[in-house]
C-alpha cells in the first residue's frame, strides 16, 4: 500500500506540472505545435506504430502462454 500511494503521488505532481506548463515545452519560448514534425512524418510514424505494436503485443502473448505454468517453486533441499 505504501508502494501505491508513492507512485500516486509522483503521478499527480506529475500531471500538475505538465497541466501548468501546457502547451509550452519550453517555457514561454517552444510550444507543443511548434515542437512537432511534419504531419507526413507523423503519419508514417502512426503507421509504423499500428503495424509494429500489435505484433509486439502479440508475440508477448504468445511467449507467455508458452511458458506459462513451466516453472516450480525454488528449493534448498
């Protein structure tokens, strides 16, 4: 439980600095829009990501269910 709370308070000092900072990157200089790229390179990355995440994620699952229930309980005896 403690684990918990400390991640849940870095994530909310987290999210209250970005909600303040927004949309500067750099304060009062570099904003979120002048930051990005090209919308072109943008879509081939977003097409990059939708063919390479599921085959990831898919081959996770695969290695998982393969191993699953392969181990047993370390001893010393």
């Amino acid at each position: 439980m403690p684990f918990a709370f400390a991640v849940s308070i870095f994530m909310l000092a987290f999210a209250g600095l970005a909600y303040s900072l927004f949309p500067y990157l750099i304060i009062d200089e570099v904003t979120i829009w002048d930051a990005a790229s090209a919308t072109s390179s943008l879509v081939f990355v977003l097409w990059g990501v939708v063919i390479t995440l599921p085959a990831i994620l898919g081959y996770t699952v695969f290695a998982y269910r393969v191993f699953w229930g392969k181990t047993r309980e370390l001893s010393y005896e």
